[in-house]
C-alpha cells in the first residue's frame, strides 16, 4: 500500500512539473496574473464539477466547521502558482521545481515536528536535514555547474 502512495505522490509531483511548465508558458503569452487567475478559473470549473458529482465524498455543508485557517490554502495557491510561472522562464523548469522542493521540504519538515495544524508529531532529526542539503545541493548542481 505503501508503494501505490508513494506512486501517487509521484505522480503528484510530475504534474506539478508539467503544470508549472504550462503556467509560465500561459504567462508568457497573458502575463502572470492574468495566467494564474486562468488556471484557476478551470481549476475551480473542475472542482466544481466534482462536487456536483460527488467526486471524493466531503460536504460542503461542513464548510463552517472547519478552522479559519483552512482556508488560507487558497492564498498561498495563488502564490505557488504565481511563483512557478515567474521562475520556471528564468531557472528553467528542473531547477526552480527542485529548488520548491527544498522549500517544500524545509517547511514540511517544521510542520511535522511541530504537528501544526492538528497534524500528527514526527520528529525532526539529523538524517532528515542531511536529505534536504542534499537536496539543495542538488538545486545548487543544476543552477551553477553546466554555466
């Protein structure tokens, strides 16, 4: 079970790619903004549809319930699709997807120590921050060593 979700979070982090890919190229042609408030148009015209269609269960009739800060989701999406489209054209895409990672990474890593936002505790050691500068060294190979 464990290997199909790790499949699946693979998957995940291959759309991203592509994704950020399209966004920057949407950008190039309507600008950042205009771009990011497109995706999310058929963003949101898709989800709709899978509410509609009780896609993946939930009830927005729960949508009160839960913590203010939930919703903050939808700010920072504009942020990472913003920042995708506008360093992906300067970094290229291998570079800027690996360097959100290591943000992605660090921050996680903090999550998960701290059980922020009701998640469970997994603490933090030394071998996890040992991947994450191989990780940023990684994002350092592919920006500096080929120039």
């Amino acid at each position: 079970m464990q290997v199909l979700i790790l499949g699946l979070a693979a998957m995940a982090g291959l759309a991203m790619a592509v994704q950020g890919s399209l966004n920057a190229a949407l950008s190039k042609v309507i600008g950042l903004f205009p771009a990011t408030l497109v995706v999310h148009i058929i963003g949101t015209v898709l989800t709709a549809a899978a509410v509609i269609f009780h896609v993946g269960g939930g009830s927005l009739a729960k949508f009160a319930a839960a913590p203010w800060y939930t919703y903050l989701g939808g700010i920072l999406n504009v942020l990472i699709i913003a920042g995708g489209a506008a360093t992906i054209p300067r970094l290229g895409v291998a570079t800027a997807t690996t360097a959100i990672i290591v943000g992605q990474v660090l921050t996680a890593l903090c999550i998960d120590h701290l059980g922020c936002f009701g998640l469970d505790k997994i603490p933090f050691t030394w071998i996890k921050l040992l991947g994450l500068a191989l990780l940023a060294a990684g994002a350092w190979v592919l920006l500096y060593v080929e120039k």
